[in-house]
C-alpha cells in the first residue's frame, strides 16, 4: 500500500565553529527513490572509497530494492510474476525472497489482516499504479477482486515462485522498511556507528548525533494539511515505522475512503485509528507491523502488540479530538527503561 510520511526527523541545525573533529560533524546524504526520497544522516568517516563511494552504493542498494520490489515499474522482479501467466515459475532475487518470507510471517501471525496479495483490491480502489477513482467500486467488483487475494495462494520454494493465476503482490507496505535497513546495513559496513537513515517517512537509529545527542524523531498529529509533533521518540538501534489514513484517501458523497484496505473484508478500514506507529529492531519489521495494526484497528491492534510485546502508539479519533494509546513496551522505549 502507498506509504504515509508521517515520521519526521528533527531538522538538524548544529553549528561546528570550526571545529574539525570527525567524531562531532554531522555529514549529510540524500536523493529521490521510490517516488520519494532517503536521506542519511551520520558522524564518522566511511572506510572503503570514502564519501563518493558510500553515496554510489546507497544509491545502487536502493536502486536494486526499487527494480525488484516495485509496482509502478512494470520491468521489476514483482511485475512481472503479477503479469505472469498461470503456472509460471519465477526466480526471484535474495532481497525479495528474504522480504516475501517477513511477509508471509507477518500474514500468519495476524491471520491474513496483513497480506501483501492485497494488491487487486489496492488497484480497484484507485491506490495502486492503475489511475485514481473518486468513487467506490461495485460490491461486485470487490468480490470479485477478494477471490485473488490471500497469501496461501503463493507457494514459494527456495527462491522460486509459482504464480497461480491473477496474484497480484502489492510490496509497498514493506519494501521502505527493507530499504532502509539495508542502507543501514551498507553503513555497517562502511564503517559508521552513529547514523539515521530515512527512506519514505521510514527511520532507522544506530547511536547518536554529534556531541552524544540522540536520534530524535517526532510522531506527527493526524491532521490533513497540518505538521504539528503529536509525539518525540529517541532512536537509538531502532527504527520507526507510520502508517495512518489522513493524507491518503478519496471522498465520495460525503464518506471518505482511507488508503488501507483490510485484505479480509475488501473494503478501506473504518475503525477510529488515525495513525499508528512501530519501534522495531528492523525497519521492514516494524513497516509491515504498522500496515498490520491499521488493519486491525485501536482494539484488536492493542491486543494483538501486547501479545507480541510490541511497542506500539496508536493515535485514534474520538469526538473531542485525538487521544493517544501505547504498549508497556512503547512506553518502555520512551522512557528509556
């Protein structure tokens, strides 16, 4: 599903007085990818070729993610299984067999509330490659899409993959969180500690920012149009992953449709969860994670992430405005237990 950028990182306004030391100079990186940006942020001096070098291979690993993962390419890996005849058997690349099988965890774990087979029903509510609609489909249309999804429809062994016939796989719930950690896993290797890396609204933290200061990353109140904090996370060896309905949808008769589409029922959420956000080790985790607790809503999203020992906050809609819900492990995190 389109992604929401609903995760911030604080603007970064440090001055050096000619300082040179490596340790405390904050270097910055960034360019377009995935109809977005990345940005990354770190102290430190790369080994192996140096800045030129680091920046030519983050862009090369996002490149790679983009050609296999995404929809709106239709030469990528993914495309071309979802254009592929009935009974055609792809392989597929390491870095998508790996995001397939977090997939298909996730899909189990929650019983089917996320599935990446989601996408005939993304496409027919206008959300997907395929242009928008100001209007919602027919039920028939829905029911008709909903025999297409479901993630026990793949059968992927090894790195081969079977296409049954109209599975249409739909990554963009969790190939920004994939990105993002493998450009923190190239920043691994180069050599660097302390860094932020941004993919699409998606964040990862390893140590701090110059002078021991921490990653500090801000929550935005679910509010169209407006950038107000709603709440601050440090990141430190974590990241962060939004997922929220209130810069991603249609109106139509006065009903407004959200972006995320409940892969069980075929119909846009309707629940009261604004917007929720993960801390998670990994970013793909933690991606996936927060499509999964859209679906599921402030109820089952609560309990389903105190299960798992989550850290979660949920931001849901009440008629005096906003209230906020976290998990003991959220408020863990925060309060640097």
């Amino acid at each position: 599903m389109l992604r929401i950028l609903s995760v911030l990182a604080f603007s970064l306004l440090l001055l050096f007085g000619g300082c040179d030391d490596s340790k405390n100079r904050l270097s910055v990186l960034s360019g377009p990818t995935m109809g977005t940006t990345w940005s990354v942020k770190y102290t430190g001096t790369p080994s192996d070729g140096g800045v030129q070098a680091l920046k030519a291979d983050i862009v090369a690993a996002l490149e790679q993610v983009n050609a296999q993962m995404s929809t709106y390419r239709p030469d990528s890996n993914i495309s071309r299984f979802n254009h592929a005849e009935p009974g055609a058997l792809m392989v597929l690349p390491s870095d998508l067999v790996k995001v397939l099988h977090a997939a298909f965890l996730l899909s189990e774990q929650t019983d089917g509330a996320y599935d990446v087979t989601v996408g005939p029903l993304v496409n027919l509510w206008g959300f997907g490659p395929d242009p928008e609609r100001f209007e919602p489909p027919k039920h028939s249309e829905v029911e008709a899409a909903l025999t297409r999804v479901g993630w026990q429809k793949l059968m992927l062994s090894e790195q081969q993959l079977l296409q049954p016939g109209g599975v249409y796989v739909d990554l963009s719930s969790i190939a920004k969180g994939y990105a993002v950690d493998k450009v923190a896993d190239l920043l691994d290797r180069y050599g660097l500690s302390n860094y932020l890396v941004e993919v699409g609204g998606e964040l990862r933290g390893k140590g701090s920012k110059p002078y021991k200061q921490p990653w500090r990353v801000a929550v935005e109140r679910p509010i169209a149009g407006v950038r107000e904090v709603e709440q601050v996370v440090d990141l430190k060896d974590m990241a962060v992953a939004t997922s929220g309905d209130y810069r991603n949808f249609f109106e139509s008769q006065g009903r407004l449709f959200s972006h995320t589409i409940d892969p069980r029922t075929g119909y846009p959420v309707q629940h009261k969860l604004a917007s929720v956000s993960v801390l998670h080790k990994s970013a793909m985790i933690a991606d996936g994670l927060a499509t999964a607790m859209t679906v599921l809503g402030p109820d089952e999203g609560m309990a389903f992430a105190k299960d798992h020992e989550l850290a979660v906050f949920f931001i849901v809609r009440t008629e005096k405005g906003v209230k906020e819900l976290s998990t003991p492990a959220f408020d863990a995190i925060v309060e640097g237990k």
